[in-house]
C-alpha cells in the first residue's frame, strides 16, 4: 500500500512535469505549408481547385 506524503507528491509531480514538453507529437496530416498564401487566394478555395485538379 502507498502512503500519501506531501513530499512523496511533490516529487511524483516535478517527475511529470520534466516529461511535458518531452512527448512526441505524431500522427495527423503532414505539413504543406500554406501555399494558398503564395497564390493569393483562400485556403478553402485552394482545396476546392486542388481537388478538382486545377492546380
């Protein structure tokens, strides 16, 4: 059985604190950038043309 100290917790949380910023992000869709930006128009419309296949 675990006895709960103060100090017991304060260590248990400075552990996983230190892993926060550690975890790995993956998954999700790769990056494009933002070429829509380049192309001056809409975010929307760039994936409507790209998918019609105008671009």
């Amino acid at each position: 059985m675990r006895h709960f100290t103060p100090a017991k917790f304060s260590k248990s949380q400075a552990r996983k604190g230190v892993k926060g910023g550690k975890c790995s992000k993956g998954g999700g869709r790769p990056s494009i950038g933002e070429p829509w930006l380049d192309l001056g128009i809409s975010r929307a419309t760039y994936f409507r043309k790209k998918k019609a296949g105008l671009l």
